[in-house]
C-alpha cells in the first residue's frame, strides 16, 4: 500500500503521543511534575550531555526526561503538532506571546545592532523595541506597508548602521487595519544586506493568520511567532507563545528559553492540545462568519470603511500579495463608523451578544476601540498616520451563527445617534 500523507488536522488528535507510555490513556495525561527519574547514572548523563548541547543527539537515540523547565511530555507532543502546520524543524512554546518575541528579539540581536521592524506593530511589542532594546544599545527603524523595497533599503542606509542591521521582524497583516506586508521583499531587503559576517534574520508574527493562513516560513522567514493567546489557544482562557523555525535557529531559540525559564507550563501545554485539536473548525468558522460581517457592514450607512481582506479589489497589486501570501481573508474585522469616539463607543455599549474585550481569534465575537485601548500607548500622530482614529472599531468574529452576530451588529449600529456636527467634521 502507498504511504499516505495526512493533513495536520488528522494528526492534531494523536501525533507524536503513545498511548502506551501512559496506561494506555487516549489522552495525554498532564504530566505535573517538575523532576523525572533517570533510570542509570549512564541515562543521566548522555540527556545532560545532549541538553547542554556538548554532542549531537545520535540518530537512533531518544532524548530522555530531565527536568520541566528544559523538556516536560506535555511541551513536546505540542511542539510537535505545532510543527505540522508550518512544516518548521523545530518549535518552542513559551509562556505568552510576549515571552516568544522578547526570547527572539534578545537571541538574535546585540548591543550596537540595527533592527528593522513593521508598523505598526503589536503594542509590547512596540514598547518592548522602544524602551528595553534601546536601553540595551540596540536601534530599531520601522517602516509600512506603503514602502517599497528601494526605499527600505534607501531608510536602512541612511541610519549609518546598514552594516549592523541583524534583524527584520515583520507582522503582517497589521492590527488594527489589516494592511498586509510582502515577506517575500522583505528577504530580498535581508538578502541584500546579508554579508558573511553580517546574517540578517527575519522573523514574522503571524498571530493574525495562522497556523493556517499563511506560513512565512515558506515566503523566506527564518522564525514564525505566534501568541498562542489567540488563535491557537483560541477560547480566550489562557496566555501562551509560539516560535518555529529551522533547526539551527531553534536549538538557539530554546537554549535561551532554557535560561529565561519562560516555557509554557504542563497545564497550559495540555489545554492548548485540547484546542489544537478543534483548531481547523474553528478558524474555518471564524472565516466564514467573518465574510458575511464584513458584507453586511460595508454598505451599512453608519459605516464609513471596512477593513478586511475579503474586500480587497481584485486586480489591485493590495489583491495579488494577498492572493500570494494568504488562503483566506481570516476573521478580524475594523471599520470606520460615521462619526467619532462618541458614536464608536455608543455602538460598542448597545453590543448585547458581542464582548466588550481586547484580544482576538477566540470561539466568542469580542470588538474593542483601538484609539482608546489597544493602540492607546502609539503616539497620536504616528496613530493617526497609520489609519487608527477615534471612529476605528475592531471586532474579532467567533463561531456564533452569523445571523446572531449581524443582528448584534446591526441592533447597535441602530442605537448609535450620529450627531451634525459629527457629520460636518467628517465632511470637512
Ligand atoms: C496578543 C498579541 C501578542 C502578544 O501575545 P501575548 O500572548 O498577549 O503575550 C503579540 N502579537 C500579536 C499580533 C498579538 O495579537
């Protein structure tokens, strides 16, 4: 019989876990402990040698329990399913999102380095970039979506450090507006810069689109990061990190973890296996609710624009880099109401289905008011510059019936009272 390759999907509910290891449970067990028992001095030192990285792991060779902060049954069956959808070597999970990026930013980046960076990008990502690495010695310049690759290059070079840039860190599409950024010329950027003494990574957070939407990895990226918060975890109860890539960057990836101790627990390893395993239905969903939110709202008359990829005008150059970088137009949604911060915030209060909360990619709708929440620490006028204004709204669509979430939406568009002089500022 032929080999069969299965999709991820079909693996998410038994990969890389034996049942016999376990009682033969038809589940991972949560594996609460901190220690592992060797079972002869011998054992424990070839895991210590291969851990610590003094030889490589020989091919037949299983690499033994050690301790939870360096491996943990849990951590690893999840890495491994992780791993599918991206086709990586390699990932890590880490205690948050925020954890995974810090972990990247501060392995591949040295005092007196140049990094290159998307705007906007995730809040703490921002401010972790602004305060901590500057503090560190190391400068950061971002660029947007409307930028080509001469004039990246062209912005790169006029810091004076282009020999020092080491690395670019994209997210894309960007949150709020959903402006999407080419990878691929972004590693031509890299390439360009790249000298035997100078390795310019790139590592992408692809927290709006994936696992499923898009994988850099296969556009030029180094690392893919994840917030497993959203998406991956996708019921809004719990905070977790992803990072995927080779194994050469991996191996470094994780050795830092290992020191920085910000591995994800075992019960929050175990909880996000549970959700992988509905992952695919779930965004699949999401997706589908989210075409028809988004049809409805743009030709409501108190919206002013929608932001969605599924409205892109095919034919546009927007269109073929979402054709090229994206298989779906995915589920988060902003719009400009008619009016200001006062009509987005009575259309937000009169939501009865829909939360009122920041985060996204969970199985609830939530919307929140980027100007005033999430985007609140950008400085306005950088704000402003990129598209975020007191009329912008967010919703991130769940798996309610579509029918449910428009009649919210609508109910609250019909409550909101656009006032005149609202409408002459918007005119003017
Ligand atoms: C939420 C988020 C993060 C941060 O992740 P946490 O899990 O909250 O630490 C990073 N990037 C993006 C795009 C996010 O949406």
């Amino acid at each position: 019989m032929k080999a069969h390759n299965y999709k991820p999907e079909s693996l998410m509910m038994s990969y890389g876990y034996k049942p016999e290891l376990s009682e033969g449970a038809v589940k991972p067990p949560i594996f609460q402990t901190s220690t592992f028992v060797f079972n002869k001095a011998e054992d424990g030192k070839a895991f210590f040698e291969v851990a610590y990285g003094l030889r490589e792991k020989q091919q037949t060779e299983e690499l033994g329990l050690i301790y939870s902060r360096l491996n943990n049954p849990n951590l690893e069956i999840l890495e491994d399913r992780l791993c599918l959808w991206d086709k990586s070597d390699d990932c890590a999970i880490f205690e948050s999102g925020m954890s995974a990026i810090s972990t990247v930013l501060l392995e591949f980046l040295n005092p007196g380095d140049l990094l290159l960076y998307s705007s906007p990008t995730y809040g703490g990502t921002d401010h972790f970039i602004h305060h901590f690495l500057q503090k560190i010695g190391v400068d950061a310049i971002g660029f947007d979506a409307n930028h080509s690759k001469e004039e990246i290059i062209q912005l790169i070079e006029s810091t004076g450090r282009a020999n020092r840039l080491a690395m670019i860190y994209l997210e894309t599409p960007a949150n709020p507006t959903n402006a999407i950024i080419d990878i691929e010329m972004c590693k031509e950027v890299a390439n360009h810069f790249t000298k035997e003494n100078q390795q310019v990574r790139m590592a992408v957070d692809n927290t709006y689109m994936g696992p499923l939407w898009s994988h850099p990895l296969e556009h030029g990226a180094d690392l893919v990061i994840y917030s497993a918060t959203k998406y991956i975890g996708g019921h809004s109860d719990l905070i977790a990190g992803a990072v995927l890539g080779n194994a050469e960057v991996m191996k470094r990836v994780k050795t830092l973890r290992t020191f920085l101790g910000n591995m994800a627990s075992p019960h929050t390893c175990w909880l996000l296996l549970r959700s992988l395993e509905t992952l695919k239905v779930r965004m699949e969903q999401q997706m589908r609710n989210a075409q028809q939110v988004a049809d409805f709202l743009d030709g409501h008359e108190k919206v002013e624009k929608v932001y969605y990829l599924g409205l892109l005008k095919k034919g546009t150059p927007e269109y073929q880099l979402y054709k090229r970088q994206y298989t779906s137009p995915g589920a988060m949604i902003s719009f400009d109401i008619v009016g200001g911060e006062k009509e987005a915030f009575q259309f937000l209060n009169h939501l009865k289905l829909i939360k009122m909360a920041v985060s996204l990619g969970s199985t609830e709708s939530l919307a929140q008011h980027p100007a005033s929440m999430t985007h609140i620490g950008v400085d306005p006028k950088a704000r402003l510059a990129m598209g975020v204004t007191d009329k912008m709204v967010r919703i991130s669509i769940g798996v309610e019936n579509a029918e449910d979430i428009m009649w919210d939406i609508s109910q609250a568009l019909d409550a909101v009272k656009i006032s005149q002089h609202e409408v002459n500022y918007q005119m003017a």
